[in-house]
C-alpha cells in the first residue's frame, strides 16, 4: 500500500487544522485536559484554586504626644580659687635675679677684658 505525497501532505495539514481547532477552543474553555501516552483513559484535572486580593485598608496612624521636659533648675556651683603658692613665686622671683646677676657679671668681665686688651697693645 503506497501513498501519494500529496495524500500524505493533505493529511498532515487536516491533522494540524484540528489540533489547533482544539487548542483553541480548550484555551477558552476555561478548563485544562491532558492526555498522556500510555495511560488508560483520560485524566482530567481541577482547575487552580483562584485567589483574590483584599482590597488595601487606608487608615491615619494614631497622633503620639510627647510630654515636654521639666525644667532643670541648679544652683551656681561656687566659684573658690586657693591662693598661689608664695614659694614657686619666691622661687621665680630668685631665678629672675640670678639670671640678671649673671648677665651683669659677664657684662664686667667682658669690659674687663675689654680694657685690658686696649692698655696692652697701647704699651
């Protein structure tokens, strides 16, 4: 038994105008079937359960009231200064005396000197 090429290809394209006729008419349907190879009969399955969104709730948060601080009330912490040591200032003061001691005694040395150079080279 042979048949024709265009026998074959009329075929063909009668089998893919009723698959889409068929696919088309189940996707409005609304249902899904399945038929699967080598499973006696037809499984047919339920549709996915269908969830609904609640509608959004608008509402004013609740005002918050803060209750404003006491006042702080101090007294001025007193103010008491004890009196410098007299040593340290004695102790500068000495230093500052010494200091003036030393510059005047190099000064004398040094117009000493001073002299002494001049009268020795004047002999």
């Amino acid at each position: 038994m042979t048949f024709s090429r265009s026998a074959l290809t009329l075929a063909a394209a009668g089998f893919v105008a009723a698959g889409s006729l068929f696919m088309a008419a189940s996707a409005h349907a609304g249902t899904s079937w399945s038929i699967g190879v080598n499973v006696p009969g037809v499984v047919v399955s339920e549709p996915p359960p269908v969830y609904y969104e609640p509608a959004p709730v608008y509402s004013r948060p609740a005002p918050t009231y803060y209750q404003p601080a006491p006042p702080v009330y101090s007294a001025p912490v007193p103010v008491y200064e004890e009196p410098g040591s007299r040593w340290e200032e004695r102790r500068a003061e000495r230093w500052e005396e010494r200091r003036a001691e030393r510059r005047e005694w190099r000064r004398r040395q040094w117009e000493r000197e001073q002299y002494r150079r001049y009268h020795e080279y004047r002999d």
